[in-house]
C-alpha cells in the first residue's frame, strides 16, 4: 500500500519520512481562499478540517482511476489567536504585523486532517478531524524580528512560525501534539488510519523484516 500525501510542505514530509513512513507527494492545486469563502463564520476547527478534505478529495480523484491501494492523507494548518484564523503571512510586511500581535502571548495551532482510502479505482473509507496545539511565542528584539523576516521563513508558513526551523528560537513552549504544530499529527493520523482501515506499523519502511535502523540510529 502507497502512502501519497496530498501536500507540497516538507515540514510535513520531514515528520513522516522521521516517523517511518515515505509518501508519494501530489500537490492538490486546491484553491484555498475559495474554499475559505464557502465556509461562513465556521469555527477554526471547521475550516482547517474542510481545506484539508478538499486538498486529499482533489489528490484521491485524480489519482483512484490507476492506483489499486493507497490512502491519501491531506493537511491545513492555521493559528488561531484572538478569534482571529491566520495562515502564511504571505510578505514581510504580513509577517512583522503577524509578530507584533503574537509577541509574549499565546495562539491555538490548528490542523485539520483527512485520510482516504483508495481501492479498486475509487475512492472508499474516508476519516477526518482536527489537533490544536498551544503555543506560546517569546518576544523577538526588533533585530532579532527583522533578521528572521529577511531569512524568509515566517512568510511561507502558518502562523508566521516553525517550531522546527528558524521560528523555534522564539516559541517558549507548547501544551500538546508537536508535531501537529510542525503540520501534522502523528497520533491523530495513526487514529484516522485506523477508520479506514489501515494500520500504521503495516506501512513503516522495513529492511530485511525491521525497521530501517538507519532512519532511527541516534549518536551517543
């Protein structure tokens, strides 16, 4: 069975090639803001959860005609801070207002997630949610602040931030899933694998009957 993960982010890629697995990558070109648009005053968790079921719906239909068994695992990651939902700040100037609102206070990461099953050239078992994780963000120097915008990063991620790259120098702490604050959730997609049939530990990548050693050696 095939893995495809309906997403360009290598932050999510990066988690589950750590976590065993190495998914096919298709892009699903779903137009995000039109989605949005459809969705009214829904809550943070009703928005992500449909942009991450229209991206994986839009990979599955594309891909089921020719793929006999596979599940297609989509994703959207948003930070909701103020009853406010904000995604990539998208320019600089997006991004140091994003950080002024953060700075020294606290947001909900929140990714929705859906996985699909394929078989027999359509698409089955589908399961969805979502996982929100707190993050509390520290207080940049405006020096510190302007050389992290220049670098680039916060403008292409949700929330203006990584906890795993550049942005981790500025996050205090979080309560709850990291991973899911990276882009994905890895215990609530084992759960949503398991709706459909699928059991995480069947898909890890093996060498020999084990689990590749070289993906999980540490240094001493």
């Amino acid at each position: 069975m095939r893995v495809i993960l309906a997403s360009a982010s290598q932050a999510r890629l990066g988690v589950l090639r750590s976590a065993g697995l190495d998914p096919l990558v298709e892009v699903s070109d779903v137009d995000e803001d039109a989605v949005q648009a459809t969705l009214g005053g829904a809550s943070p968790a009703k928005v992500v959860t449909a942009l991450a079921c229209a991206k994986a719906g839009a990979v599955a239909e594309r891909l089921a005609p020719t793929t006999a068994d596979a599940v297609v695992v989509g994703c959207d990651s948003m930070l909701s801070i103020d009853g406010e939902l904000v995604g990539k700040p998208g320019t600089p100037e997006q991004a140091r207002r994003r950080w002024a609102a953060m700075a020294g206070r606290s947001g909900q990461l929140v990714t929705g997630h859906a996985v699909l099953r394929l078989a027999d050239g359509a698409v089955g078992r589908v399961a969805a949610g979502h996982a929100a994780t707190t993050v509390h963000f520290g207080r940049p120097s405006e020096a510190e602040l302007e050389a992290y915008v220049a670098s680039g990063e916060p403008l292409h991620v949700a929330g203006g931030f990584t906890l795993d790259g550049l942005g981790g120098w500025f996050v205090t702490s979080i309560e709850g899933d990291p991973s899911n604050v990276i882009g994905i959730s890895l215990p609530l997609t084992r759960t949503l694998l398991a709706e459909v049939g699928v059991v995480v530990t069947d898909l890890w990548r093996r060498t020999g009957g084990d689990i590749d050693k070289n993906d999980t050696a540490k240094e001493d």
